[in-house]
C-alpha cells in the first residue's frame, strides 16, 4: 500500500474495500521524510469501506474534495484537511471516537452510525458547515433483509 506514491504519483480516486491488513493511513499532500506517510497530491477521492482492523486515517490534500468512510468498525480516528472538501461522510464507524476536521467548504457531513462519537470528540474548523448540512443518523431503511 505505501507504494502508491511510488507507482501512482497521479492518482486521483482510490477505492480500498474489504482490506484486512491495514491498519493506519497516513496521506499528505507534501513529500517528508516519513516513510510511511502517502503522498498523493493529485487525490480527489477516497472512498474506504469494510476495512476492520483500519484504526486511524489521517489525510491532508489540496484538491480532496470527497471522502467516504464506511463500515470500519474499529476505526478510532480520522483527521481530514482539505480547502477544497465539500463532502464527508463517515457512516457506521462503530468505534469512532474523534474527528479532527480543517475543511472551510465543507457543507455536508455524514455521521451516522458512529455512536462513540460525542461532541467533545470533534474538532471542526468548517465554517461554511451548516447544522442542517450534518446527518447523524439515519433509520435503516425497512426493505433490507
């Protein structure tokens, strides 16, 4: 996974689904001496789902402008930072006991699901986030079996 930088100096969508060996992401948007820091400067969106031992991401880009988390139940932390992020959604994050936000345009935020998650948890510096524009849960819908 930390060869992405390497080999995909330009990507721009990354999907990780059912990934049962991550653990922590770290994606930043300058190059450091941290080899274990990602840099993907020309990320737009991230979309990670049912990665259950993923415990922490932390993600820092110029042009990110979506990101989805979902169904990573031991995920404890996301830190996300971004000037151009105008959507967020981290449903279903079981664990999920602090977000670290730096997003001026974010305007919808998705939480629904992440029961650990208390007020005190969140640090958001979004100012053009509405309290309409956050969702914090949403009833499943009856249909599903």
């Amino acid at each position: 996974f930390q060869n992405l930088s390497k080999f995909c100096p330009r990507l721009r969508v990354l999907k990780l689904r059912m990934n049962t060996t991550i653990e922590d992401i770290d994606c930043g948007d300058k190059g450091g001496n941290d080899s274990e820091q990602l840099y993907l400067p020309h990320l737009e969106h991230i979309d990670i789902r049912e990665c259950p031992l993923l415990r922490h991401v932390s993600m820092r880009s110029p042009v990110l402008t979506t990101v989805e988390v979902r169904g990573c139940n031991h995920m404890q932390s996301l830190k996300v930072s971004s000037p151009v992020l105008s959507t967020l959604c981290v449903a279903w994050l079981y664990s999920l006991e602090k977000l670290t936000l730096d997003c001026p345009l974010l305007v919808s935020l998705d939480v629904s699901g992440c029961y650990k998650l208390s007020e005190k948890g969140m640090q958001l510096n979004c100012p053009s986030l509405q309290s309409s524009g956050i969702v914090k849960d949403k009833q499943k819908d009856t249909n599903e079996v």
